[in-house]
C-alpha cells in the first residue's frame, strides 16, 4: 500500500538520505544541493519569482528599481527556500522573516509584513484565498522549475514518474489543474452549482 510520509524543507535532504520516503512531492524546487543525494523527475513546472502585497500597493513592488525605492520593506517568505537565499542577495540588509509556512504572512496581516516573496504561481492560488492581494512580478524570467525528487536508488520508480508526467502533460491534465488550482478557472463545460449565498444572499433575491 501507499504511505504517506510529512517531511519539513529544512529537513528534505537528510529524510531522504535516511529512507523516510522514495518521492517527495510536491512544489520542490530542483537545486545543486538535493541532487546530491537524491534524483529529479523531469520538470512538471517552471516558476516565476513573483512579490504578493496588498493590492493598492501594487506599484510600489511592480519594478526592481521601485521596490529598492521602499524604505523599511519587512519581507516574508519561506525559511531556507531558494526564494529566501534570492531575496538576500538582491536586497541586503532589509529586515527578512524566514516563514514555516506561506500562509502566516496573510494570517498576520499587514501590521506585520509588507512583502511576500514567492512563485508567481503560488502566489495567485494564493490571492484566490486572500482576494485583497495582488501577484507582481518585477522579474519576467523564470527561477526555476519544480521537480519531484526521487531516492536514488528508485530507478524504477523514476521512469514511471517521467512517463506519467509525459502523459498528463500529453492530454491536457496538467494544464487542466494549474487553471484550475493556480488561476481559479472553471473547467468547461462545468454549469455552477445553485448555492444559497450567491444565488439568495448576495443577489438579494
């Protein structure tokens, strides 16, 4: 059977160095670092890095340039990712908080943080959510791609991986679910479910 193992990014190398699983999934990014000791699929995603801010502070962040123009940023974003180790470089001396998990940043608020640095595309599942939110993206260039890593000694497992991916990228599938889970999309040809709060209450029927 199946099981299903939590591991921490901090922690991804050394749990599978140690044989905690065979393929970690998901949102890995590929880095010199994992390859060391375990394998990669073939990429299922490339990454933009991406800013999330508050919305009416879109044009603050929207450039480069702009966003080195903001005195007293107080930056958000995942402990020990790529993200945070780009971030330092390109902005040192700010204050950077290393987050567990992106979602704090939205938990706390404003009074809190004023920058979440992530993926473009986490970043808008993430608006879905947080509607007062914005994605800007003051570098167009990808940062990366996402990869499930594999044990080592899993080559089997590894060509199943990549052939699967081949498939559903193939048929559609992939494409489907990032419209879906990143952009918000309704599939087509799916008619909206009649529910009470949009229908009744917000129409004022």
């Amino acid at each position: 059977g199946i099981e299903f193992v939590p591991f921490e990014r901090s922690t991804l190398r050394s749990q599978i160095e140690a044989d905690h699983f065979d393929l970690a999934m998901s949102g890995v990014r590929s880095s010199l670092a994992l390859i060391e000791t375990a394998d990669f699929s073939k990429p299922y995603l490339q990454v933009t890095w991406a800013f999330v801010v508050p919305g009416h502070r879109r044009e603050e962040f929207a450039t480069y340039e702009s966003a080195l123009a903001v005195p007293g940023v107080r930056w958000a974003v995942l402990a020990d990712s790529f993200h945070e180790h780009r971030l330092r470089e390109l902005f040192p001396g700010t204050e950077v908080t290393g987050l567990d998990r992106e979602e704090e940043f939205f938990l706390a608020g404003e009074s809190r943080y004023d920058v979440l640095v992530t993926s473009a595309q986490g970043g808008s599942a993430w608006t879905l959510v947080y509607p007062r939110y914005v994605v800007v993206t003051p570098f167009q260039a990808s940062s990366g791609a996402l990869v499930y890593p594999i044990a080592d000694d899993s080559d089997q497992l590894a060509e199943f991986i990549d052939t699967w991916i081949d498939i559903q990228t193939a048929n559609s599938t992939v494409r489907e679910l990032f419209d879906y889970w990143i952009l918000g999309r309704q599939p087509s040809g799916v008619v909206r479910r009649w529910n009470i709060l949009d229908d009744v209450l917000r129409s004022g029927r």
